[in-house]
C-alpha cells in the first residue's frame, strides 16, 4: 500500500526534476523470474526509484545502506517500501556485518517469489562517470540465492545508469540495460572453488557493467567531457542524423565523446590539457557575463526582430504564467530553500531530497488550495477545477520560465555584440584544439 501511494506520489514530480528519464532493454527486467539487478550507484535514492519508474508495472526491491535504518518508524517506513539494509564494515563494523546474514535471507525469500533486486555493486554512491571495482559480497549474495533457490532461471541483469549531471535540475537520465547472465552458468566452477568461482563471476560482470555506462578513465578529465558535450554534442547528433531528444542517441554520443579522451590522454595529453584548461577558463567567463554557449553558437539566431517575436510569445504565456508560478510558489520556492539548507556538501544526496520535499510540497499545497476554495464554494466542482487548472499552468510555467530565462539571454548577447564576438573567437580556438583528438567530427 504505501509503496503504490508513494509510486504516484512520484510519477508527478519526478518527470519535472529531469527533464527526460528513459530506458533500454526494459523488457530484460519485466520478466515472471527471479532477478538480481547489479547496478552502479551515482545518485542515492534517486537511481532505484526512478528506475522503478520506468520498469513499472514491476515491483522492485533494493539494498540500501543499513545505517540508514535507525529504530523507529524510519526504518519501518524504509521497509515497508521494499528496502533490505545491508552493512558495511564501515558502518556497523563486524556487528553490523553479521546482521547481513539475516539482510541475505530476506533476498532469498524475495527472490523466491519471484522479485527483483536491485544490488548497487560498487558498495557506494559516489557522482563519477566510472564504475568502481565491484564488491565481493555480490557474488556472494548470488551464488548464496542461487544454492537456496535452486532455480536455474536466477539471472543477474546489468544496468549502467548514465545522468547528464545527476544534481542538476532538469537534467537526463538514461538506464542502459544490459543482457541478462545466467547464474548457472558460472555455478559449476563457484562449487568446485568458491572463491575462484566468485572471482570469475565479478571479472564477467565487471566489463559488462562498464560498457553500459560512460567510463572516463582519469577523474581529472571529468570536466573536460562535460565541456565538449556543450561544445559539440548537439552537432554532433544532428551530423549522424540522431534524434537528440532519444537519450539512447544520446549515450552514444557521450560514450564516443568519452572514448576520445580516454584515447586523448595517451596520444595526444598535450592538446587535452590545453583544452581543458582554456574551456574551463572560457564557460567560467561565460557564466561571469550571464551567458551560455548555446548564444554564442554560429547557428543561434540572434536578431533584433526575433528577439521581439520571442518577447511577444512571453506576453501571451505571461497570463498563464503568473497563475501557475502563483499557484506553485510554495513547492517552487520553498522547495529549493529547504534542500540548499538541508544538503551542503553532499550532492550525492541533491536530487533525491530535492524530489522528496517537492513531492511532499506540491501535495500540501495541491491540498490547501482544495479546502480554501471548497470552503467558499456551493459545489465540489470548483476546488476540482482549481486543482486541474494549477496542475496545467503549474507544468506550463515549469517550461514556459526555461523560454523566457532563454529570451532574456538572446537579448543580452544582442546587446553585448562584441563580448559575444570575443567569445566566439574563443570559441573556435576551443573547435580547432578538439579536432586535434577528436576525429570522428565532421
């Protein structure tokens, strides 16, 4: 029950945090048997509840940190969810490590009855575009099902979760899901030598997992990625004829963008260390002067004349704008200020706080606007009317503020023409030095 009451609770306000979540090979998870999901972990509670969003109508289950189950209706709440603790040595030390034992049971009959669950491999969440070594305790967990199931049909499914920044608002998310691997096929060497067999299970996992997600090899070229994916993805999409709006295209091409400069780092580190030096020195000064790249872009349209037609486009939104954004003020303002107070340095935690307390928001105050106008008026109808009509202007103000924040840039950089000049020559400097190692641009 509370599971279903929270799933829709979510479905709203999870698809106005990101702007797009998608997945692939779905159909690998929406099966009658048993599946154990090895999963990388980038985004805490965000990765296994969005990913239940877009495997829905399956049911799934997930491990999570067992610290986070003190006593209370907390942990009640945590477990009523479908959430299994599972302690680390850093968490609970070797007390903590024998509660597992009871955790490893509680899988078991899960998976008995045909469940799913979601194992984060690496042991921890961490923002990184690489995945970690994995964890021993998963093979462990699997052969463990596997020996009390005795069910040939157990499969571990991989799946690379790929944000474009996991705590950015509006930002993507994209579930690569890879082909399921039958736990019996390992089993026979697992019998003769466990730890041997455990080994062979993480070595055929690990490349598995690592070709679902965007690898950068070196930490320090994290950044360096993100900026040529500003730079150049977009093109990059419409030059091999891809839909952007598809996050599989997508991927691709940040995986290609990726592979590049993991190449580039052995052939050709001069040249990268260039770049990444000059573009973070170029979209900090963009970000200084109110701008972004996509204004300084040949192919940006910024005249006069269509500036105003955008500007005549916000005045017939604006009406439809103050009602929505007056609607919603407390989810979108109360929202921001509560989790900026509650998540410093944690960003690993943004997204799923930031969801959390605006889920919780948009109800309260879905809920007072309901009783207000009722309270006043003859007929039920009204607050039902009330609440459909914040709901549409409350999504149309959600969009419309990203046009309007996009109009007033182009009339900045129309303003600022030889600010603008200069970064575009700053702009092409960047372009020559990314052709030196990366080919495949047209």
């Amino acid at each position: 029950m509370i599971w279903h009451f929270i799933r829709y609770l979510v479905t709203i306000v999870l698809p106005a945090f990101y702007k797009r979540i998608q997945g692939k090979n779905i159909k690998h998870v929406q099966v009658k048997g048993p599946v154990i999901i090895a999963m990388n972990h980038p985004n805490a509670f965000t990765d296994p509840i969005a990913f239940t969003y877009v495997t829905y109508p399956v049911r799934l289950k997930y491990l999570a940190r067992g610290d986070a189950f003190k006593p209370g209706i907390g942990s009640y709440f945590l477990e009523r969810l479908g959430i299994v603790p599972i302690f680390r040595i850093q968490d609970g030390g070797k007390e903590g490590l024998k509660k597992n034992d009871q955790s490893y049971i509680r899988v078991n009959k899960l998976l008995k009855r045909n469940h799913k669950i979601i194992v984060f491999a690496e042991g921890l969440c961490i923002q990184e575009r690489r995945l970690r070594p994995l964890k021993k305790g998963v093979a462990r967990m699997v052969f463990g099902a596997y020996e009390y199931l005795s069910n040939d049909e157990l499969t571990v499914v991989p799946v690379g979760v790929n944000y474009s920044q996991p705590d950015k608002f509006r930002s993507t998310l994209f579930y690569n899901v890879g082909e399921p691997m039958k736990v019996k096929d390992f089993y026979e060497e697992y019998k003769v030598n466990p730890a041997k067999g455990n080994n062979a299970f993480l070595q055929a996992l690990e490349p598995k997992m690592k070709e679902l997600i965007t690898h950068i090899n070196n930490k320090e070229y994290d950044k360096t990625v993100i900026y040529i994916e500003d730079l150049l993805k977009r093109d990059l999409l419409k030059q091999k004829g891809l839909n952007p709006k598809k996050l599989e295209n997508d991927y691709e091409v940040t995986k290609e963008i990726t592979a590049a400069v993991n190449e580039a780092e052995i052939l050709h580190k001069n040249e990268l260390d260039e770049f990444t030096q000059k573009a973070k020195a170029y979209f900090s000064d963009l970000r200084k002067n109110k701008l972004r790249d996509w204004l300084i872009k040949p192919s940006t349209n910024l005249s006069m004349a269509h500036v105003l037609g955008r500007f005549f486009l916000i005045l017939l939104g604006l009406p439809f704008y103050i009602v929505g954004y007056g609607g919603n003020f407390i989810p979108y303002y109360f929202s921001e200020k509560i989790v900026k107070k509650g998540i410093r340095a944690n960003k690993e935690f943004y997204s799923s706080f930031a969801i959390g307390v605006g889920m919780l928001l948009v109800w309260i105050n879905l809920a007072l606007f309901f009783f207000v106008v009722y309270h006043f008026s003859a007929t039920v109808l009204w607050p039902i009317l009330t609440i459909f009509a914040l709901v549409l202007c409350g999504w149309f103000t959600l969009h419309f503020h990203f046009f309007v924040l996009k109009t007033l840039g182009m009339l900045r950089a129309v303003k600022e023409k030889e600010k603008v000049k200069q970064f575009k020559e700053r702009r092409a400097e960047l372009l020559s030095l990314v052709n030196k190692f990366l080919p495949f641009q047209g």
